[in-house]
C-alpha cells in the first residue's frame, strides 16, 4: 500500500517533466502507474493486510491502512478507470494544451490520493486524504483559468466540499473520543452508543454527502462540469463522487442501526434520486445531462449501502461499480462528440449516429447498462435493489413500501434520461441531413474510441458474468447482517418475481415517459417549485459578504488606538469577571527571591513609565529595550541561561531594525499630533498590567500536583537525546509548533519583503563591483578593510567600525556555529546560533553599507529561507526512513578514523533549517528596510 502511494507521488512529481519531454504522449507511460498498482490489487484480492507506521502519536496521527474487500473493490475503479483516463486524455488535449503538465501531475496525484482515503483505517489521516483529493478537485475543475465559469465552479466545489468535510473532521473528533480509538476498525468491532456518538454519526454523514453531491449539497456537481472532460469522467463519475458512497458503506456495519442514521441517508438519497432525475429532463447540455443524472444515482446509491443490511449491500457495491463503469464511458462519449464537432447541445446534434456509429454503439450500450436494461451489469445490480428493498426487516413495513416506490419512480426517471441522452445525441430529430456541427465534424481515432468502448463492453461482460461478480463482491456484503433473510445472490435471471415485475414496469414507464417529452416540456416551470440551490448558495455568499463587511464596518474604523483599546478592554474584563465568579483559589505570591530582582524591576518600570513620556523616537526604542535586557536578567537569574541568551539576541536584533525604520522618521514626535496625559488610558493601562499580574499569580496557585516541568530533563534526554531542555523541546518534542511557527515566520518575511519592494522581490543583495564608480575604488592604493566601505559618503564613514567589524566578524560566525553545535546540550541551538550570525551581517552592514551586505552573502534571502523550511520540513521523512516518529529524534551513532565515536541526532538538521531561516529573515530585513531605502535615498541625492 505504501508503495502504490509512493508511486503515484513520484509519478506527479515527474509527470510536468515527462510531458514536457514527449506532449499529450505522456499520459501513456503515466497510465502505467495506476495500472501497475491494480495489478497490486488483483494479486492481493480476497486478503486482508494492514500497516501501521508510527507518526505522531500525542495526536493520534500514525499513519495506519488497512486493505480489505470493499477497499480492494473501490481501489480497482479508482486505479483501472484512472489508467483508462489517463489514456483517454493522451487524445483527448493537444500538444499545445496550456499548463499540462500540471494538469498530468494532478490526475496522478489525485489517483493516488484516492487510493490512500479508501485504504486509511485512521480517520484522521482518512480527513487528510480526503482534503488532498478536495483540493486537486479545485486545480481540475479550475483548469481552464481564464474562464469565469471555471473559477466559480472551482470556488463553489472548494467551499462546500470543504465545509462539509470540516465538519466530517469534528465528527471524526467526537467519535474517537467516545470510541476510544481513531480507527475505524476498532469502532466497527466496538461502535460506541450514547446522544453525543449520534451527533457525530450526522457530522460524518454532513461530510460523506456533501462529497457525494446529495441533496441539499448537489448543486456544485453540475457547476463542475465545466472541468475538462476527462476530468467529469474521473472525478465525477468514477472517483471522488464515490468517496461519500464509500464512507458510508465503510460505517455501515457498525453505525447503521444508529437514530439518525437511516432517517438521514434515505431520505435524502431518494430526494436526491427524484429530483436530479427530473432535472435531468430539463437539460440541453449532454455533460449536464449526465451531471443530474450523476446526482441522481448517487443518491440510488448511498441508500442501498445506507439501509443496512446484507443483501442491500451487495446490491449497492453491485450498482457502484456499474456506475463507475457506464458513467465514465458516457462522459468520454460526450467528450468525444464534443472534441469532433464542437458542441454539446443536443439541438445542434443530429444524424451523428450515422456519421459515428463506433461512438453510437458504445453510448448505447453504456445507457443499456444505466437504464438497468438486460444483460447488462446495471440490470444486475437494479434487480438485486428491488430483491433487497422489499425484502429487508432493516425497515419498517410501510417504510419499506415507500421506499420501493420512490426507487421504482426514480428508476423511471433513470430510463427516460438514458434514452433522452441516446436520442439527443445521435438521433435524427425529423431532419433530413445531418445539423452543420455534425456535417463538419471530424473521425475520432481508434484510441480515442478504446477507452470508453472497454468500459462499455465491460458492463456488458461483468452482467453476463454475474456469478464471478458475486464471488468478487460478495465479501463486502458479508461484513453486514442478513436480517434474518436468505443470502441474495447476483444473476441474470432469478425467476419470474416481485423485482422482474418490477422492472418491465419501469423499462415500460421510462420509454412511455420519453415519448411524451412534448408534455413534458411543457411542465417546465419558469422557477423550480422547490426553488434554485445554485441561487440559494449565491444568496449565502452575498448574506456572508454584507455581514462582514458590516461587522468589520462596526468594529475596524481605522484607528488604531480604538482597536487596541478594544482588544485591552476585553482582556481586562473577560478574564476578571470570570476570576470573580469562577474562582475559589487563594493567592500565595512572593514579589521577589532576591534583591537583584526587585532592582532590575525597578529598572524595567521605570524605563517603561519613561518611554510613554519620551518625545525623540529612539530614546522611546531603547527604554523600551531595556525593559527586554531586564527580561533577560531575570532569565539568567532564575536557572534559564539559553532563555536568556535568546532573550538578549532577540532584544539586540529588534533594536537595530527598530533604527533602521526609525530613519524613515522625524526623530521627534509632533506635539500637535500628541494627545497628552489622558486618564482613561492611563487607567487602561494600569488595569490590564494588574490583570496580566493577577492571571499570573492565580495561574501559578491554581496547580496542586508537582509541575511536567520536573520530568522534561529527563524526557529530553531520554527521547530527544539531549541535556539542553529548551532546545529538545524546540527541535523534538514539540518540533512540530516549531515547524508551523518558522512557517509562519518565513510567510511573514515574505509579506515584508514584497510590500516594501512593492513591484518584485530583488535577487541577491548588490555586490562591490554592481556599484557605480566600483572601478575607480578597485583602483586606489589605499588600505581597504570592508570592500563596500569605499564607497560610502566620506562624512558617513567610520574606519575604527570598520575596523572593529573586520575582526569581530569571524569571531562571531564562529561563535554562531558553535552555539549552533552546542545546543542541544548546552546554552545555544539554532535560533540562538541564527540570530548571532544575524547580529554579525547587521554590524557588516552598519560598517560597510549595502555594497558590502552583498559581499558578505552573495545570496538571495528568499533561496535561504526556502532552504532552511526545506531542511526543517524534510526532517518529517528522515525521521521515518530511519525507523522514528516524524520530527523526532533518531539517533545516529558511528566510529570514524581520528574522531572515534560520533554520535549524531537527526534534530540537528532541524535545529539547521532554524538556523537558515533566522538568517534569512535577517538579510531579508537588511536588504527590504536597510538595503532598498538605501538605494532610494542615492537615487533622490543624484
């Protein structure tokens, strides 16, 4: 299993080059991914197999998979129709076809995204996938950007597919804290009861049927096909639309019996089936034709598997595979006949069956097979439907009744569409010659007809061989109870009964209900008696757009002390008024354990009371860093030294970019903007430092068990393999906050850097010999101590910084290395060796200017950054490859000549892409608020 998601993720990695190399040709070798992996599954077919590899287990995340039969039968649709597809589109799209690469590279990433959701037994890594294949949704459909229609049926499939799958995430939440575990195996052996496992039954089945465009959250599959055909064919047919079909199939055996389980998935898979089939007759466009026909068989669908019950199952995996089989054939079809004549309107189509009767012949048996017509698969699977329904004890007798009627008037439905689909298609339509699209067209090419001509004669095949379909399918079906009733199996014939009757009526209906269409036509109503869900999503939008442009309006006016004055007054009252009325504890506080500390605290208040009263700007900036190096001192005398040290650099570091900005700006305030002493803001202030110092000392008497601090010096040495408990935790422990934080931070530079350089990022910093005059300077006898000193403006020079840089420089990067190196066993790491290599281009920068930031890292920032998250981010799979956790430490021991025995963690090539991105972020800064503002102001003095 691992090895087929391996595979397909090589394969997208690869596919932008490999069509780069040959064209639309490369599907063919891509194809062979998903194929090569069915071959995996046939030889697997009918064994169970799991796989557990251990990720994050503090959040219930490793990554456990679980092969079985309803996975192997959803794993064959999804990597045999995806080779087919992938061969499709090598004739479907031509060698100029814009951004195909990435096009190639989605299908295959989708393909094996799929795989991964039907093969999780973890929920959680289930949700994963299950977005992954949401978001490549979003890239396929939106392929065409230049296209609105694209990009709101895009939008529209994003935004409801992901809300209905957040809240699938917390129902997957509530459900493995009830049940015990994340598996999904071991709540089907032991499903837990009670209201609040009901809540998240109903979360779930939110996410599965959203995914499965089942009404009310239909409406984005119609809108969707305006994907490339291919795309409908997959995604839409075959794939995605099957991964609700396939959740609640999967939690059926354990959570069918539950309340709102049946209520829930019946009634509106029948509505589903109803009212898209009706719809279907309303639509010209044969893609959208499909599309409501799509909605209505899925909502066929997800009520077999949703009943509960042996033979209900069977049927419903019977009809899923016949679905995925006839549907993407039909929407290949229709790309077909769209591709050779350049339309899709069926009254612009007529006497194509006697142009194309290759391509007639394959969409008549692919509608046989939709219309449930015999010998076909989808005959098969309608009998065994109609066989289960009346049949089953799962539902009440007169439940039962009603749900064999709306199944039979839905089926009706499915024979009129199928017909309408044929008719529209390639009929005559009372014309003597063929419409113009049809005279124009032009042959499609034997491959071109291949792939949906198998999937047709494949229903074909798979109905006349129903009993090797039962031996296939059966498996699934036996994982649910039989209600008491005889196992039913599949077969082209079962005797004359209840379901034969039944299906010569809706055989009969459905042509009769075709042949009145003009009557039909004529019921059309102006506006949908059940209203527009397109229209009602839209509404929703505009509803959401005026209230948070209301809401911001209300609460953002633009100055910035009412929006901190409100954010203050909430963290003032919200805290004290639930101390006030929540809170028994007593408060035992010492103010100080030393004299030291009490006076680096007078220290720090005043330096804080004088920066609110200080009217030259970098005076405020000192007095404010004061308060910082106190924070500092504090550290080191309480046992934190690394803290300390940090604190110190960091501190160091925001004064000299608080200077570099400051130089932009009067170095006084204007007393005419000043708003004096004010007592509300004076009293504001004294009262959220009283809260903050409450919060603090109730917080630190609100404990009555020994502190987990206690047991990180151990912890660290024994898991992370280190004796600096800071840096451990940093790089190890909780290296995953440390991931997302640098992430943020690297996202954060970026933002700075474009917004200052306004137009495009720089590359690397300007060197010596880019600026003008370099030639004159390269020339001079005199002694040059930093090459970029030379051409600063003689009244700006220092020669003693000059000279002090060129020899504290060295000393201090190497100092950062060993700081880099001593951190996890000592006061350092890679933020503390980062920001010292900081502190040393900063001071290289203040002594030679701009010229020489880029002779002292002839680098772009950007490839830096990039580096580092890489270094830090690759950690995750060097972990795993080494048998660890992912961010966790593996421990790497060897004996080298002259050095003896090393012994080496891999968190140190985390603590190495910490330290890549502080400097970075450094020469980032000196480039964006040094560097470019220096280059202004030359400009401005020429």
């Amino acid at each position: 299993m691992l090895a087929v998601l391996l595979a397909h993720a090589i394969a997208a990695v690869l596919a932008p080059l490999v069509v780069r190399a040959m064209g639309r040709n490369a599907f063919l070798p891509l194809a062979l991914v998903p194929l090569a992996s069915l071959g995996w599954v046939i030889k697997n077919w009918g064994t169970q197999q799991s796989l557990h590899i251990q990720w994050a287990p503090g959040l219930s995340m490793d990554i456990d998979m679980r092969f079985d039969a309803l996975a192997a039968i959803m794993s064959a649709l999804i990597l045999g129709i995806g080779s087919l597809v992938l061969v499709y589109c090598s004739r479907y799209f031509t060698d100029d076809e814009p951004r195909l690469g990435i096009f190639a590279a989605e299908m295959v990433a989708f393909a094996g995204a799929m795989f991964g959701l039907v093969t999780s037994d973890n929920m959680l890594i289930l949700y994963t996938f299950w977005e992954l294949t949401t978001v490549l949704s979003f890239l396929l459909v939106g392929h065409y950007a230049e296209r609105a229609s694209s990009r709101r049926a895009a939008t529209q499939a994003l935004l409801v597919t992901t809300a209905g799958g957040l809240a699938m995430l917390v129902g997957f939440l509530i459900l493995g804290q009830v049940g015990g575990s994340y598996l999904i195996s071991d709540l089907l052996a032991d499903p837990p009861g009670g209201w609040l496992a009901g809540v998240a039954v109903v979360l779930v089945l939110i996410g599965a049927l959203s995914k499965s465009a089942i009404v009310p959250m239909h409406f984005w599959l119609p809108g969707a096909m305006a994907a490339p055909t291919p795309v409908s064919a997959y995604l839409h047919a075959a794939a995605m639309v099957k991964a609700g079909i396939y959740l609640v199939a999967r939690l059926a055996p354990g959570f069918a019996d539950s309340a709102p389980w049946r209520v829930t998935v019946i009634t509106l898979g029948l509505a589903s089936m109803l009212l898209a089939g009706w719809r279907s007759l309303r639509a010209f466009d044969l893609k959208l034709i499909l599309a409501f026909g799509t909605v209505s068989q899925l909502g066929f669908l997800i009520t077999l598997v949703g009943i509960g019950d042996r033979n209900a199952a069977l049927a419903g995996i019977t009809m899923v595979v016949a679905h995925a089989m006839f549907k993407a054939a039909l929407f290949m079809v229709v790309g077909i006949i769209d591709h050779t004549t350049g339309t899709r309107d069926i009254r612009k189509l007529a006497h194509l069956g006697k142009r194309a009767p290759a391509l007639c012949i394959i969409a008549v048996l692919a509608a046989a097979s939709m219309a449930g017509l015999p010998p076909f698969l989808g005959f098969v699977g309608k009998e065994g439907a109609l066989e289960a329904i009346a049949t089953t004890n799962a539902l009440s007798p007169p439940v039962r009744t009603l749900v064999l009627a709306t199944v039979v008037a839905g089926s009706i439905l499915t024979v009129t569409y199928s017909i309408r689909f044929i008719w529209g298609a390639f009929g005559r339509k009372q014309l003597k010659r063929p419409s113009p699209a049809v005279q124009s067209m032009h042959a499609a090419g034997p491959l071109f007809l291949f792939v949906p001509g198998l999937l047709a004669v494949g229903g074909l095949a798979a109905g006349l061989a129903a009993p090797v379909m039962d031996r296939l399918l059966s498996p699934y079906a036996q994982t649910l109870p039989a209600d008491g009733n005889a196992d039913y199996h599949l077969a082209l014939w079962h005797g004359f009964g209840l379901p034969l009757y039944l299906t010569i009526l809706v055989i009969g209906c459905g042509a009769v209900l075709f042949v009145a269409h003009r009557w039909v036509s004529r019921l059309r109503f102006e506006h949908p008696p059940l209203g527009n869900a397109d229209r009602v999503y839209d509404a929703t939008l505009r509803a959401m757009d005026t209230i948070s442009i209301k809401l911001t309006g209300t609460t953002q006016r633009g100055s910035l002390p009412l929006t901190q004055a409100s954010i203050l007054v909430t963290l003032v009252l919200l805290p004290t008024i639930l101390l006030v009325l929540n809170t028994d504890t007593g408060v035992n506080l010492r103010l100080w354990e030393s004299p030291i500390q009490f006076a680096v605290g007078l220290i720090m208040i005043a330096a804080a009371l004088a920066a609110t009263v200080m009217r030259n700007r970098l005076a405020s900036v000192i007095l404010v860093g004061v308060g910082g190096y106190g924070c500092g001192v504090i550290f080191a005398l309480d046992g934190a030294p690394d803290l300390a040290l940090t604190q110190f650099l960091v501190e160091t570091l925001t004064l000299v970019i608080f200077v570099l900005v400051l130089r932009k700006l009067p170095a006084e305030t204007d007393e005419r903007q000043s708003v004096g002493f004010k007592v509300p803001r004076a009293l504001l202030g004294a009262a959220v430092g009283a809260t903050v110092t409450a919060l603090g000392a109730y917080a630190m008497n609100a404990r009555n068990t020994a502190p987990i601090s206690l047991q990180l010096p151990e912890a660290a040495y024994t898991i992370g393999n280190g004796k600096n408990v800071v840096n451990v935790l940093l790089v190890d422990i909780r290296a995953w906050d440390t991931l997302g934080e640098i992430s943020v931070l690297l996202v954060a530079a970026t933002g700075v850097a474009s917004l200052v350089f306004r137009t495009r990022r720089f590359g690397t910093a300007p060197r010596v010999s880019d600026a003008p005059g370099a030639e004159e300077a390269a020339s001079s006898s005199e002694t040059t101590w930093l090459r970029g000193g030379d051409l600063i403006d003689p009244r700006h020079r220092s020669l003693v910084l000059e000279i002090t840089t060129r020899m504290i420089f060295p000393t201090m990067m190497v100092l950062s290395v060993y700081f880099f190196f001593s951190g996890h066993n000592a006061p350092g790491g890679g933020f503390a060796g980062g920001l010292t290599a900081g502190l040393a281009l900063v001071l290289r920068y203040l002594a030679g200017g701009r010229y020489e930031l880029g002779e002292a890292v002839p680098i772009d920032a950007g490839k830096i950054l990039g580096l580092g998250l890489m270094f830090s981010a690759g950690t995750a799979m060097a972990s795993l490859f080494l048998g660890a956790p992912a961010l966790s430490s593996a421990t790497l021991e060897v004996t080298l000549p002259l050095l003896g025995d090393i012994k080496m963690v891999t968190a140190i090539f985390f603590d190495l892409g910490v330290y890549l991105i502080v400097v970075g972020l450094v020469l980032d800064v000196l480039r964006s608020l040094g560097a470019r503002l220096d280059a202004e102001v030359e400009v401005n003095a020429r």
